[in-house]
C-alpha cells in the first residue's frame, strides 16, 4: 500500500499545473492534495515529512512559474469549502488561505471597510497573499494582518501574531509552513469613498499593466529606491523575446507568455533582462515570483 492510500479521494497522482497558474504553463506535480479540512492536511503533511517527500503549496498560482519538469512531490491546494471560509464582522474577519484575494478586496470595499482597497485587480489567494505580502503601490495585504494560523512543522495548528510573522516588502517569515488562516482587521469608512478608492487603484492597474495577458504579475523586486520595471524600460528591453515568452510593452516587469510557451523560454527572458539591466545599471534584479 502506498502512503497516502487512505486519502486516494482528495489525490489526483501526475497531474498537470500548468492550468492553475496564471501563466498557463509548466509540469505535472507528482501528487495534487486537495484537503478535505485541516486534520487530513495535518495528517498527510507529517506523513509526506516522514517519507521524504517535499511539500509545496499553490494558492492561487499568481505568483509561481512552473518549470516544465514539473514537481516532484506533494502540491498541496487548499481550495476545498473549509479553507474558504470567511467569518465574523468585516472589521475583523477570520479568511481561510484557500478564499480569492479579488473578490475578498471588492466586497469589503464595497461595504466600506477599509484596508485592502490596495490589492484591487491583484489576484491571488489569502495564504499566498500573507506568506509574500501581496500588494504594490498602494499598500500590501500584511498591513491588514492581525495573525496568522499556521500548520508549524511538526504538523501542529499555531497562531503567529503579526510581529512574528514579520511583514516586509513582499516577503513575511513565515518560510515553508503552511498557512491555514488570518485574521485581518479594516476600519469603517463611508463605502462612497472605500469603493471610489477601490476603483481608482483598479483602474491605475488597468491602465498600466497587461492584465489580460498570461503572465505572473511583476517578475522582479523592485530595488531599494528605484523601479525595476522603469529599469528594465530605460535599458531598452521592452519586447523581448525567447520562443513565447515575452517582456510585455506596456509595463516592463512583466513577461507574458504566448500559447505555446513553456516555462524555460520564460527563464531565458528573465536570464536576458538580468543581464541587460546589469549592464545598463549595474544593478541585481531579484526574482520576485516563485520558480518551482
Ligand atoms: N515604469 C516605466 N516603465 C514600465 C513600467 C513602469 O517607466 O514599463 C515606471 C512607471 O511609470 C512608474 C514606475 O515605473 O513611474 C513604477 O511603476 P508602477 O507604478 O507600475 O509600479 P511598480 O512598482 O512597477 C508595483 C507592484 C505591482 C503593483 C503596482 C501598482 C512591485 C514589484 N510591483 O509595481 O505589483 O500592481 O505597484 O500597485 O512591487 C506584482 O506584485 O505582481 C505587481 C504587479
């Protein structure tokens, strides 16, 4: 009998990423979990753990370039009804890690609740939105993060106050662990101006970034003090191209990727726009997105 014998119900063996990543591209994972709740993701984590076997987690694969060998291991996706759940008040709720990030910022801008106007047009999912701190220009999502439940190591449920989870520009400290659930709090505001705000920041969004187009969001950090995407603009490198992958010329930090493309042609172009931004500034673009 194989180790996950008894959860053959919530596990799909081979199966393709691609689809669930914005990109639309990529390999197979060895092993999908979907969890039914928390206890069989407990379980089945100590057990991948005690067999060896590597665990990652998709949210909502905006952020992730699947290379096309694909993963071998445990792609955990909490999708299921009980890790979106959404409970309590808007001015503290309790949002499960498997709940979309759009929706979620709409309705609560909508009833003018305020905090998370700031992720408009951002998509994703919470956990993946708490472990990166999702955001832009206008704020990020970890300034509306009271604490987080986390699946720790040893498998246990643990809340992190929010100074443990140590919020920074896109990044948290909450490394591997699996994040189940936050609680955030939004303040009261006259839903007019939460929705007028929401819709400002869509709009910014929409006017500066391919948004119809597959791709990851911004590819890179931006560096302390300037902008990656104007650097990548100033070095010339709008229109890049390795086989279907793309630097879009609407906003420089994107890479879009064509019907067809596979996720080492996106490496090459991030390999190239590296390159040429060292050359042109002598400045280090850090990855931004997550390559598996
Ligand atoms: N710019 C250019 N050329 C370009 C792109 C940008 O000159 O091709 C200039 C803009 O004109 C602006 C400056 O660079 O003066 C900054 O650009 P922008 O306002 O678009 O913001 P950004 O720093 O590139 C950040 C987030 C985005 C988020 C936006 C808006 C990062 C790396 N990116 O972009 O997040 O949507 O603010 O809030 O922090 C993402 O994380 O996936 C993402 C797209």
């Amino acid at each position: 009998m194989n180790w996950w014998h008894d959860f053959a119900d919530q596990i799909e063996p081979d199966a393709p990423l691609g689809s669930l990543t914005w990109f639309k591209l990529g390999g197979r994972a060895r092993w999908l979990f979907r969890p039914a709740d928390a206890d069989a993701l407990a379980t089945l984590f100590v057990r991948a753990r005690d067999h060896g076997v590597p665990v990652k987690v998709l949210g909502g694969g905006a952020n992730v370039l699947v290379r096309d060998g694909g993963f071998d291991g445990l792609v955990v996706r909490l999708d299921g009804e009980a890790f979106r759940t959404i409970d309590g008040p808007c001015g503290a709720l309790r949002v499960g890690a498997g709940v979309d990030l759009m929706p979620l910022s709409r309705q609560c801008s909508d009833k003018g609740f305020t905090g998370l106007e700031c992720m408009a047009g951002i998509p994703g999912s919470v956990g993946g939105a708490v472990k990166m701190n999702a955001g832009g220009r206008f704020g990020d999502f970890g300034s509306s993060v009271c604490e987080v439940e986390v699946l720790d190591e040893r498998g246990l449920l643990a809340t992190w106050a929010r100074d443990r989870v140590g919020f920074g520009y896109r990044r948290s400290e909450l490394g591997e662990r699996i994040i189940v659930s936050a609680l955030i709090e939004l303040r009261e505001d006259d839903p007019a101006r939460a929705k007028e705000r929401y819709d400002e920041y869509f709009e910014y969004k929409r006017r500066s970034q391919p948004m119809a187009d597959n791709s990851a969001g911004c590819i890179f950090k931006n560096p302390p003090g300037a902008s990656a995407g104007a650097l990548i603009d100033r070095a010339g490198l709008k229109g890049t191209r390795c086989g279907g992958a793309t630097v879009s010329t609407r906003h420089a930090n994107f890479i879009i990727a064509d019907r067809g493309a596979v996720a080492s042609d996106v490496l090459r172009v991030v390999d190239m726009v590296r390159d040429g931004v060292r050359r042109a500034f002598n400045t280090e673009l850090e990855m931004e997105i997550d390559v598996w």
